[in-house]
C-alpha cells in the first residue's frame, strides 16, 4: 500500500473505521488467529510501536522482524524471505530506506504489503495527518496546507499526494534550491493544479489553514547534516514564522521532532499545535488501514 494505491473513496472508507474505532462504541476485530509481520531495516519509535499495538489491539499477533537478525543480512534474496514471510503472516508491514525493496516485497507477496515510511514515501503518516486535519477542521477540501521547510522529502510527498486526492490545496514552502520530488509532485498536480511553491515564509504561510513541518535531516541525509541545516535555517517554525499565518492555523509535526532545529519547543507546545493529536491517530489510522486490507481481501 502505497500513498497513491488507495482511491479518494478507499481512504474514506478507512477513515471511516477510524471513526468507529475512535468513538469505542463497537470493538472491531481481526480474524482470529491473524499475524502481521513488521519488516523494518531502519530505526522506529512511533511506527513500531504504534503498528505492534494496533495488531494487538485488533486482536492479532504482530511479528517484528528485524532485517539484520534475518538471513537477508547473509545473502538471502529478498524476494526469498518476502514470499516465506507471506507464508507466515497474513499482512506485512514493511519500513526500509530503498523503495525498490519495498516494491521487490510487495511484488514477491501473496499478502497484503504496507509501507511503513521509505525514502521515497510514508503513505500511513499522511493518513493519518489527513484524518487530524478532518477532526480538527471539519473538511480537507478546499483548505490550504503549507508544507514549510524540505520539500523533496518523502512525508511531503505522501501528504502532498493524499491531501490533493482529497482536494486540499497546497503550497511547498522551502529555499529556491530545494524541488518536489518529481513523480510525486506530478501526482499531486494530477489531483489538484493549485500547487504553489515560494522561497517565502511570508508568501506561503499568509493563508495557510494547515502548517507541517518535519526534520530538515531526513532518512540517509545524515551526511550532509551540517549544510541542510544551514540551508533550512531560515524555515524554522518559531513565533516569528507564526505571525505570517492566520491565527486559525493549525501546527503539525510527524514527529521525531528537533526542538531548535525546524521547530522550536513554545511552538510544538503551543496553543496552535495540533502534533499530539496527529500522533495519537497514528494507532487509530494504522488500525483501520489493518482492518479495511483484510476485509479487502477476504
């Protein structure tokens, strides 16, 4: 699953498990016996945990399969292990770097394959910042949403294809020399043509409903650390930036965040910050997206 897989009704449809599980009225269940394998090659905090509670919370049994403890560390095809994994389980989330060894999954699967974040992508997190911004807007169409800082990383491109979908307008707000990742953007423009980008704060913030921001050292970045921080400085989210935007607007964050870095700590703590609700919905939306696959397939 992909952040271009499920159509705009699909999504809803998801949401609206989410909705059901979030109001505790009903308990909705995996079927009995059921196993998710959680494939990860890259360090998680959130995804981890919040996919292995999600499983066990519907019921089901999550499996973490570390890729370094696996015979892939020894020369295993990949493809070998992703088609005795879907032997084993009957779902498999999957977080590794390359998204060609994402896909090498998928295709190599008889079960459903979720992406758990890529270089390239991290469809579940834009669900789930999708969701947040219906709770706490009421709609997603029509509104804006500034995407501030790195614009060519993979949680942009995932929100900015899902916002899109579901007729969001956005607006990439980052320095000149930083550009959407091609494809992604394509995508986007495919589902809405009202994408703005600008080197300005000022510019992009000034009618923004929604303003996301994530690490400006994304995943395989490290190496360049020092001069993408330099590079990014002057996209900080701080109380100066804030005066740019209406004070409707909503802060969000996936999350880890770097106080100081691309967000400062008054502003993720603040009154307009909505990034502890968006990553409570991380649990919420990873088990509707679990529900609705198996119901898909059955």
């Amino acid at each position: 699953m992909g952040s271009d897989d499920l159509s705009k009704d699909e999504i809803y449809k998801v949401f609206g498990l989410a909705e059901r599980l979030d109001s505790n009225k009903e308990r909705l269940a995996l079927s009995e016996n059921s196993t998710v394998g959680l494939y990860f090659t890259e360090p998680s905090t959130r995804t981890r945990v919040s996919f292995e509670a999600a499983v066990a919370q519907l019921g089901g049994t999550p499996i973490y399969i570390d890729s370094k403890s696996t015979q892939v560390s020894r020369g295993e095809a990949l493809s070998d292990t992703a088609r005795m994994l879907s032997m084993y389980c009957d779902m498999i989330a999957v977080r590794t770097v390359e998204h060609s060894d994402l896909l090498e999954i998928a295709h190599s699967s008889r079960v459903p394959v979720i992406n758990a974040l890529t270089k390239l992508e991290h469809p579940t997190q834009a669900l789930a910042d999708v969701y947040t911004i219906i709770k706490e807007k009421g709609r997603i169409d029509g509104l804006r949403i500034a995407f501030v800082g790195d614009i060519s990383q993979n949680t942009c491109n995932s929100l900015m294809i899902t916002a899109t979908k579901l007729g969001a307008n956005v607006s990439l707000v980052g320095p000149a020399t930083f550009k959407p990742e091609p494809e992604s953007y394509a995508k986007a423009l495919s589902y809405n043509s009202r994408i703005s980008i600008t080197d300005s704060l000022e510019e992009g913030l000034h009618d923004a409903d929604i303003i996301y921001t994530d690490t400006f050292v994304s995943m395989g970045d490290d190496a360049e650390r020092e001069v993408r921080l330099r590079n990014l400085h002057n996209y900080q989210l701080n109380a100066g930036a804030l005066r740019f935007a209406p004070s409707s607007a909503r802060v969000m964050h996936p999350l880890p965040a770097h106080r100081g870095e691309e967000i400062t700590g008054d502003v993720i703590d603040g009154d307009q910050s909505i990034v502890w609700k968006q990553a409570a919905n991380k649990l919420i939306i990873e088990k509707a997206l679990i529900l609705f696959l198996e119901q898909s397939t059955e």
